[in-house]
C-alpha cells in the first residue's frame, strides 16, 4: 500500500509539473509584399522625374538617373526569417530590371538607415556615400537570387522604399516581392561516425 501512495504522489506531481512547462513558440508565418509592380519599357527620355540625389558612375546615358517607378511597404519586421526578392508572392518567378532598382531601408519612422543597389549599374553614389551593390551586376535574377536578409534589421520595425532608376535606353521592372520565409536548415553532420 506504501508503494502505491508514493506511486500515485509521484504521478500527481509529474502532471502538475508538466502543466506548467511553457508553450512553444510558433515559428514566424512566411509572407510576402509586392515592393514594385510590373512596368512595362518606357523610352529613358520619357521619364519625367529625376533621382537628383543620385550619381551613377557611367560612361554611356546620363549619371543622374531617372524614376521608372516607385513603391513602399508597410511597417514590416523580419523576425529572423530569410528576406530574398521574387517576381511572384508564391516565390516561384525571378525578377528583371532596367537599370537597376535601389533600396532604402527605413525605421518604422521613416528614417534612412541603409541602402543598396540591385541591377545592371556601374557604382551609385548618394552624396559622398557609395551605396552597396547586392548580388550580380545583371538585367535578370532567378527566384530568390537576390537574399536582401543581412541588409534589413533582424527583429526592428522597419520599411522598404524602392525606386526603380534608368540611366539610358528603356527603363522597365518586373514584379518584384519580397519573401519573408523559414531559414533554412543545415544539416549537422554525425562527427561521430566512422568511429
């Protein structure tokens, strides 16, 4: 009968304990925000607006780019999930660009804390700041190519302005996304094996 009660006490007191172990934390839901909507050529000529703020190191068209268009985002925050560029907000398509499109990173308050380039340009200067150039120098980006992660904060509030800029010919743009997403796994090797 002894045993029993210790049974029965020590069974009780495992479900109380159980019961106040914490929940786990869900993963953060993948998402995706269209930053630029497709647009089609346009005669560099044509485009009206002018990025005067912006010199782009160039041997042919004009050093002073022109707006092709323009787009922000919402208050966003990454939440330590991969941040990568698609043409798609399922992530399957890639992205095109003529010339390029550039990024400013901003607080929830809109103040400019980063920037960079993405596209088929020489450098980009803003004042006496040369902004970042992030993956190819390249018309055309396969899905998820350009990983914008390190470039945005890692748990602040924060949005994307981005403007599509033209130096000389046609200026255009795709669809541009960016997916916030799950990182990815690495898988850990058994250093144990063979052993």
């Amino acid at each position: 009968m002894h045993s029993r009660t210790l049974l029965l006490a020590a069974t009780l007191g495992w479900m109380a304990c159980a019961r106040n172990v914490p929940a786990p934390t869900a993963a953060p839901t993948p998402r995706s925000v269209r930053l630029i909507m497709d647009t089609p050529p346009q005669e560099t000529e044509t485009l009206d607006k002018v990025r005067e703020d912006v010199e782009v190191d160039t041997d042919e068209g004009e050093r002073t780019p022109r707006v092709v268009t323009f787009g922000e985002t919402p208050v966003l925050q990454r939440d330590g999930m991969r941040a990568r560029l698609y043409g798609d907000a399922k992530g399957t398509l890639g992205i095109s660009v003529d010339n390029f499109l550039l990024f400013e990173v901003t607080d929830a308050k809109g103040q400019v804390k980063r920037r960079a380039v993405v596209g088929f340009t020489e450098s980009v200067h803003l004042g006496n700041e040369q902004v970042d150039n992030v993956g190819r120098r390249a018309f055309t980006f396969e899905p998820g190519e350009v990983d914008l992660t390190e470039f945005l904060p890692e748990s602040e509030p924060f949005k994307v302005r981005t403007t599509v800029l033209d130096t000389w010919g046609v200026g255009r743009v795709s669809d541009v996304y960016l997916v916030l997403s799950a990182p990815e796994t690495r898988a850990v090797e058994d250093d144990l094996r063979g052993e």
